[in-house]
C-alpha cells in the first residue's frame, strides 16, 4: 500500500483550467494623468503547481513582452513581467511623440492568448496580435504553439509529427481541394505566393478542438490586402501522422 501511495503520489496531476486575465493601460498609474496608448491583452494564466504550469506562463508572459517590446527587434525584451513590458511601450511611444511632434498616429496594441486545444498528449494555445505605431497600416499576427500537456515542454511540427513529409502531402491535396486548384496546376494559381511554385507548410499550425488547423499570416503566401489564409483538417484524418 505504501509503495503504491507514492506511486500514486509521484503522478502528474492533470493540468488544471487556466484562469482568464487581463491588462490595460489603465492598469498603470502613470496612464491616470497622461495620454497613453491603447493596450488590451486578454490572455490566459495557469496556478504553478509543477513546472509544467511555470514553463505554460513563461511562454505566454514571453509572448506577450516581445508583443509590447518597441526596440531592437534583434534584442529579447527584458521585462519579466506584464506590467514592465507595458511601462515600456507607453515609454516608447512617450519618447516617439516627444522626438516627432507633428506625428499623428495613436500607437495602440491589441493581444490575446488562449487555449484552442487539449487531450490527453498535447495543449494548443494561440497566440495573437494586432499592432500599430504608424504608418500605412499595422501588423498583424496569429500563432499557435504546442506544448506536451505532462511537461509544458514545447513541441516542434518535427516532434509532434513522425510522418512530417506524408503530412505536407496529405495538406497540399487538402489546400488545392479547398481553393479550387487541380493537381496539374501551379500551387500558385489563384494569385498564391508559395516560394520556388511549391507547397509548404505555414509558419505557424496547431489544433483546434477538432481539426489541424494551418495558419498563414498575411504577406507569407499572399498579398497583405488579402486576409490570413486558413486551412482546417480534421484531427481523425492527421492521427495517422501523429506520434
């Protein structure tokens, strides 16, 4: 009984359900009296049982430092927590104004993380921005990542697939089915723009409750005029892929 208690005992437990929470500028106390930029992040956070939960929130704080971070893009942003990384865009934007006062654009950031999948192997989150600090338009992101659900460990497409070339097979026949392309035509028909006229993953996949779901941001295989393109596969026709 006494070695099965510590069996018992030694298990992960199942990871609990995040807790929703939320920042704005309004959250600083150097916004009360001055102008500042619009911030609004939603995101998710988990209670630090193990360090499963403490890899889980190091990714979304990290996320959402760099989402806030206005300098060098080549540096990691140093703010450890929500609140410095916030001080410093509203200190960015302080100092861009100060530098350029006939500069009209009202800097804003919009982000949010959340849970788009769970099971037994893996946790999905998603992984979202909109920014703008001028010019003809602002950038727009989505993400997601991977994790194993017993580590918090993240998981590459590598990783997480042991049949990384079948799948690309397998998501091209769904890409050309959904947007109309014949096998015989270029991948790059219906103004597409897949590097070397050949198929290829996006940057970013991950799953939603049913489905793979492949998520290219504007500008990777289309003009930035058009929206995100998004595929979704269902999770029963990609098993066979998984590891």
């Amino acid at each position: 009984m006494f070695f099965l208690a510590l069996i018992l005992c030694s298990c992960t437990p199942e990871l609990s359900k995040p807790q929703p929470q939320s920042f704005s500028q309004e959250d600083l106390p150097s916004c009360a009296s001055r102008d500042c930029p619009k911030i609004a992040i939603d995101y998710v956070s988990y209670t630090p049982h193990t360090i499963r939960e403490t890899r889980l929130n190091t990714a979304v704080n990290l996320f959402i430092a760099t989402s806030l971070y206005l300098e060098d893009p080549s540096k990691t942003p140093l703010a450890l927590t929500i609140e410095e990384a916030a001080k410093g865009f509203v200190a960015s934007y302080w100092r861009d104004h100060a530098e350029f006062p006939d500069l009209d654009a009202e800097y804003f950031i919009e982000s949010s993380v959340q849970e788009t999948h769970r099971d037994t192997r893996l946790l999905t989150l998603e992984f979202k921005q909109y920014k703008y600090t001028g010019g003809a338009h602002g950038h727009q992101d989505v993400s997601y990542v991977n994790f194993n659900i017993k580590t918090g460990e993240r998981l590459t497409s590598q990783v997480l697939f042991k049949k990384y070339n079948a799948l690309c097979n397998h998501a091209e026949i769904a890409f050309r089915k959904k947007f109309n392309i014949s096998p015989q035509s270029s991948i790059n028909e219906n103004h597409f723009w897949f590097n070397d006229n050949t198929f290829t993953m996006p940057n970013s996949l991950g799953f939603s409750q049913d489905s793979l779901v492949l998520h290219y941001n504007q500008h990777e295989i289309a003009s930035y005029i058009d929206t995100p393109i998004v595929l979704k596969i269902s999770i029963s026709e990609v098993e066979e892929f998984l590891k």
